[in-house]
C-alpha cells in the first residue's frame, strides 16, 4: 500500500492511499501550534468522510469527520465522551457528524485513556495523563488535516467529558474559540486562569444525580450555579441574565455582552437527568437538541 507523510498540527503523520491517517508521531515540542515551514506551505485536506486521525502519543486514534463539501478554513469542534465511552459512542450518541454534513465542519471525537476511558480533568499530578497536553495536539492535526480555521475551533463533551471541555477553556484558551459543557462534572477542575475571555455554554439537567446541580454535600461542591458564578467573574459579564424559554421545559439565561465580545449562557433543562438532553426525549422537550445548541453557540465565536 502506497503511503506518505504530512506533519499536521506538530504530529508527523503516516497517510494510506485516500488520505487514511494510519500513523503520528510528536514532531515538535509545543503541540497544537503551526511551524512556519507548515504555515507556509500549500494546504491540501483531506477529502470528505470519517477516518482515523493518528495515533497521537500513542493513544488510540482520533475518529476524525469531515463533511461533504467542506472547504479549507472550516470551523473545528472538539468532541469529548463521557467516562466509559469511546469517539465512536459519542458520535452515535449525539449524531454530531449528521450535524456537520448539513452545516459543512469538522469534528474531532478523541478517546480518553484507560480501559473504562476518563479524561483527568483534576490537573497534572504525577502518574496521571496530560490530557490538557494531548488535546491540544489532537486540535493541531485536526486543523492540518483538514486546512481547518484556527479562530474557530469549539469544544463540547459530556459529563466527564465536560468537565474536560471546561478545563480546555481555562488551559487551552490560546486555541479555542468557545467551549460548551454539557452535564459536565466541575468539582474536579483546578483553579481557572485563562489566557483570554472565552465564550462559555452550558446545559444542564435539574434531575442529574450523577454530577448533581446543587452539587454535593453542604457546601455545594461543583455546583452549577457557581460555575457560572466563575465564569460570569472571568469573562467581566454584566450581573442580569437575558432570560427566554427556547423549548418547552428549558430556560435560558444569558449574560452579554461580555469581555472580548463573549457570553456566558446556561440552559437550565428541567427535569432532565444525566446525560444529553435531545430533541423529543421523554419530557416533551420538543425541539430542544443539545448537539444543535452547542453548535449553534460554538459557531458564533472567533478567536
């Protein structure tokens, strides 16, 4: 079989015949960011469908969609299941990739570690992984690959997921656009300090047991409420929400504008327990769909 190769993103990768990514290797050491021989040279991305992007550092290869018809400078929104699913899973699940065939962009779905995959959304201590690191170079070969535009690349996960997608905001905000949590766990996260005013979404269900609203025990730990107290402060929001009900059952609160031209918004989705609130689900949330939100909001923002 006829090969080449191409560094994207920082990451020397090993191309089949059709553009297949079959292999990555580190190639320098800042992840994530262009060398000026790739910056200068003629982008040609690769051709429409879903394949795998890597391995980078070793993990398991990035489910890489790229819809029909997607020219060069496409947004990028970054993927990330929940703790014990795979890309695969999380595409199915919330049917981004049909998203992006109608609205023509790019998703990056990447796998955590371990045999029950979870991000380390806590920080770096010794033993554990740099996820921080590691997607920062999946978001480098995910542009390279695709000539993708660097101001628009957003981040959304699920649960364990969101609670990455929220840590990319605060370390990764040098690279991404816009990030959008959903029923994501905060408690974990360590102290936020991001480089620049990053517009933040997210949805939540006031039934989720698993990562509660209130957040547990007395002192409310990774509360919803003073998650976006967080990030209200970050980005220099005014202190009254925009209220309106986009659905049956769920309410809006925005606060904008904010620093930079961001907005800091919160879908509050009653009665919905864990997971990804979707269009037509059991409580009647007719026309509410978490994946059409959270793209809806990625995509109104630039770096």
């Amino acid at each position: 079989m006829r090969r080449r190769t191409r560094v994207l993103g920082g990451v020397v990768v090993t191309l089949a015949a059709g553009g297949a990514v079959v292999a990555g290797t580190s190639a320098v050491p800042q992840p994530g960011r262009r060398t000026g021989a790739v910056a200068a040279a003629a982008c040609i991305p690769l051709p429409a469908g879903t394949r795998r992007l890597g391995p980078i550092d070793g993990r398991v290869p990035v489910v890489l969609h790229i819809a029909p018809h997607t020219a060069a400078g496409a947004p990028l929104v970054l993927a990330l299941p929940g703790a014990g699913q795979t890309a695969s899973d999380f595409a199915r699940y919330t049917g981004y990739s049909r998203l992006a065939d109608e609205r023509r962009f790019v998703v990056a779905y990447a796998t955590a570690t371990g045999d029950r995959p979870s991000w380390n959304i806590s920080g770096t201590a010794a033993g554990k992984p740099d996820d921080v690191a590691y997607l920062r170079a999946v978001i480098g070969a995910a542009l390279q690959a695709t000539c993708g535009d660097p101001a628009r690349v957003g981040v959304t996960g699920v649960s364990n997921g969101g609670g990455m997608s929220a840590r990319m905001a605060c370390d990764a905000a040098d690279l991404i656009s816009a990030a959008a949590p959903v029923a994501g766990g905060y408690g974990s996260l360590p102290d936020c300090h991001p480089a620049r005013p990053v517009a933040v979404m997210e949805i939540h269900g006031t039934d989720d047991r698993v990562v509660p609203y209130a957040g547990t025990g007395t002192a409310g730990f990774g509360a919803v409420p003073r998650f976006l107290a967080q990030w209200l402060r970050l980005d220099g929001c005014p202190p009254k929400a925009a209220r309106r009900t986009p659905a049956h059952g769920v309410d809006e609160l925005r606060w904008a504008p904010c620093a930079a031209g961001t907005a800091v918004v919160h879908e509050r989705v009653h009665d919905a327990e864990h997971g990804w609130p979707g269009t037509n689900d059991e409580r009647g949330r007719r026309g509410f769909s978490s994946t059409a939100q959270t793209w809806a909001f990625l995509s109104a923002y630039r770096r």
